[in-house]
C-alpha cells in the first residue's frame, strides 16, 4: 500500500470519467466512479478513495477557479471535488477562533480553534454530506443510510431531506446525545435503536447496503471524505493568511478515522500539485478517549492494523468507536506527516469542554477531546513551546445538553423579589 505524502500525480486510468475515478488503497484496482454503486474493492475488499488527474493548486480555489460557483465553504473547493455543486444547506467556511488565554496556559506560540461545529447541523459531517448526497444522485438512488453516534445521522437525515431522499439511521441504543437523536428525527429519518454499539450498527447497515437495500453514507464511503478534506484546506488558506506559514500541527477528535484520512488525503493532493511542499505539512496528531483508543493503541505498538475494541466506553459518546474503519487510510496519515495519537480521560475532556466554553466556544465532548490531548502533549513534552497549532472542535454544544449541563454550574434558585435576588446575589 502507498499513502505516502509525495505519491507521484496518478495518470488516468482508461475508466476515468472526466479525470475523476476511484482506486483501491491496497491493490491499486481502479474503477470508474459513477458507473455503479461500490463502496470498497471488488478485488480484495480494501479502502477506495477519489483519484483526480489534475490535484488542485491554491489558485484553483475561490475566485481563481474556472467555473462559476460559491466563493466560501465546500464547494469553493469545487476544482478539487468530483462536481461543481451539490445539495448544499451551505455548509463549510466555518470559524477559526482565537483563543489567546488558552494559548498562553497551554504554552505554544500560537493555536487557533477550527470550530466545525458551526455547521448547518451543528458538525463537520455536513461537509461529507453535501458531496455524499450529490453522488447519490448521480447515481440514481433514492434510499440513504448510515449507522451513526448521533452527527452522522443528523447531517443524513437534513441533506437527505433537502435532496427529497429517505433516510434511515441505526443508532447504538442510549449512547446518541439527546440533540442528534432530536435533529434526525425532525429532519424526518427512520431511526432505528440498535440494542448494541456503534460497531454493530456499521456491521447491519454495511450488509443492508451490500444486500442493495439502502445507500451507504458512512465514511467507508470514498466520497464523503472528499468534503470532509475542505477542512484541511479551509485550515490551511486562513492559517497561512493570518501568520503567513502553515500551522505546525492539527489535533483532532478521532472516531472512525474518517477526518484524518481525509485532511491527509487533501494535503497529499496539494502536495501532487506543487501547491505544498511535504515539509510543510502539519502533523496529524490523533485524539481519543480511553475507553474507546484502539487508533491510539496502533501507533503506540507501531502496529500496521487496528484492533478492533469490542467493549468501549466514553462520555464523549459520538467517539464511542470501537473499529475505526479508515485506519488503513489514517494511520499513515498519522505517521507520514510525523504526527502521533494519544488517549484522554473524560475527566479532562470535560475540563477542556469548560476551558473552551468560558472562552465562548461551545463544544461537545468529543469536540473538547483535541484541546484535551494538546495539553495532555504538552505536559509529556511531546509538543514543543515553539509549535503553532490547530485543534479541530468537531461538533457544537448543544448536541449534547446533558452533557453540557453536567460540565456547568448548577442554576441558583431565588425567590420572585427583586430584595430577595439582591441578597442572593451578594450573599
Ligand atoms: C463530534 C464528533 N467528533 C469526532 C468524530 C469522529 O470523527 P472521525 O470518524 O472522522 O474520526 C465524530 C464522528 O462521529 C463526531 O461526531
Ligand atoms: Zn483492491
């Protein structure tokens, strides 16, 4: 298998439609993109991913691109995805705070929060979603599914819904914070509690799709990560503006492995431009909570595949993964930029969901996870002083208010007069 960051620009192969079409990440079968609904290879069953001919350069996106189209969000990066527009809410263009007395107490020389969860939804799947769904048309379904910790299947069921699609989720039953399970039904999915974890909900709906019955939207599904790599570009083009270099290192929330395959594979392709040189690639550095770290697991035992977890356990619930399905793709996403992986508590997850909050950025727990580990790296020393980073918060925090309400204080009961509170209050 080669993932390497300084893969040659692949020619096209004869399937190639419109210089788009997907490979097979360990035995190099191609196969052409829209011709037929296929998720991994029919060869050996490996990974797919999107190839293009033409790897976008910087100029390529927002105003420099040839075709007419959104100058902000995803489908500004539309010269390096398979279509030029999709089904779009709009999603993308998301925020990247800063957060100057977070930098200073965790000692690096800059860090930027990039908060997806300032998305229509309420995450980051949104940008998958909107490519997702585009190809779902394109192919000329009309049933989606996705097994999901609670974002995936909000963002199914509001793009779904857009795109006039049905929609049907399978949730680990009691494991998907109240806000998710609140979207997609209004959204107008079918949900369907699985009495099992995430894992056994992405083992069913993988065999419904394979079985026809339904369209699979889960992140196995190569074009997903097509939208999901804007963030990395979106983070590169605002860092570089604002410090004139790249940031040294992007820290991020790991469940499926979904968004360190896919911001690795965008890099890879800017650095098949030209547009990048691999030096300044950031180092992808991988977070997750303890009770659900087989991702952290592999890179410490410098293992090439991840063992599946079969009891996990977190209270950062959309995390609560056992089997991330894009290792093959995300662990050498994680090794080849020099990048690393490391397990948080929810003790300390919940203390980065405060630390952020009081600073007015609103996370959910798994969210809270990248800010968790950066600390937890900076204390091992494994971070330097000297690094400028981005950590990724992944999803918003009302998608979890339980949680939320838990990591607060407690509100005060007062009596109805103004005397009364006045008291309280100086009390
Ligand atoms: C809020 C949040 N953060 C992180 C993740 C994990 O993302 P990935 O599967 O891309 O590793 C998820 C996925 O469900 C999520 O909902
Ligand atoms: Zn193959």
């Amino acid at each position: 298998m080669s993932l390497a960051i300084d893969d040659p620009t692949p020619s096209a192969p004869a399937c190639a439609d419109d210089g788009t079409w997907l490979a097979c990440i360990e035995c190099e079968e191609t196969f052409a993109p829209f011709e037929a609904v296929r998720y991994t290879c029919d060869e050996c069953d490996g990974l797919l991913e999107v190839r293009y001919a033409n790897p976008p350069t910087f100029e390529d996106f927002g105003e420099g691109a040839d075709s007419e189209g959104p100058d902000r969000g995803v489908w500004r990066y539309r010269e390096a995805l398979p279509f030029d527009l999709g089904v779009t809410l709009p999603e993308g263009g998301t925020p990247l705070h800063r957060v100057p007395r977070i930098e200073e107490a965790v000692g690096v020389e800059a860090l930027r929060i990039k908060h997806e969860g300032m998305n229509p939804t309420g995450s980051f799947k949104d940008r998958g979603m909107t490519v997702g769904v585009r190809v779902a048309k394109e192919l000329g379904v009309d049933a989606l599914a996705c097994a999901s910790t609670g974002n995936t299947s909000a963002a199914l069921a509001a793009y779904g819904g857009r795109g006039d699609m049905q929609t049907l989720v399978l949730l680990p039953k009691g494991k998907v914070a109240a806000g998710k399970i609140a979207q997609a039904s209004l959204h107008g999915a079918r949900i369907l509690e699985v009495d099992g974890n995430f894992d056994a909900c992405l083992d069913i709906v993988q065999e419904l799709a394979a079985r026809g019955e339904v369209y699979l939207l889960n992140s196995l599904n190569p074009f997903r990560l097509e939208g999901q790599k804007t963030i990395g570009f979106e983070i590169l083009e605002e860092f570089h503006a604002d410090y004139g270099v790249y940031p040294d290192r992007i820290v991020l929330p790991v469940g499926n492995a979904g968004n360190t395959s896919a911001i690795y594979k965008g890099f890879r392709e800017l650095v098949q431009s030209g547009a990048l040189d691999p030096e300044d690639v950031p180092k992808l550095t991988g977070v997750q909570a303890e009770g659900a770290a087989p991702m952290v697991e592999a890179i410490e035992e410098g293992a090439d595949e991840v063992r599946r977890w079969e009891q996990v356990e977190t209270r950062a619930t959309a995390i609560r993964i056992g089997n991330p399905v894009n290792a093959p793709k995300a662990l050498p996403g994680i090794r080849n930029t020099g990048g690393t992986a490391i397990a948080v508590s929810d003790v300390e997850i919940t203390a980065a969901q405060r630390h952020l909050a009081v600073e007015g950025v609103g996370v959910e727990p798994a969210s809270a996870a990248s800010l968790a580990g950066l600390k937890k790296l900076r204390r091992q020393g494994v971070v330097d002083d000297d690094e400028r980073v981005v950590c990724l918060t992944t999803g918003h925090l009302l998608k979890d208010p339980d949680a939320a309400y838990e990591a607060g204080g407690d509100p005060e009961p007062v009596p109805n007069d103004v005397d009364a509170v006045l008291k309280h209050i100086r009390g």
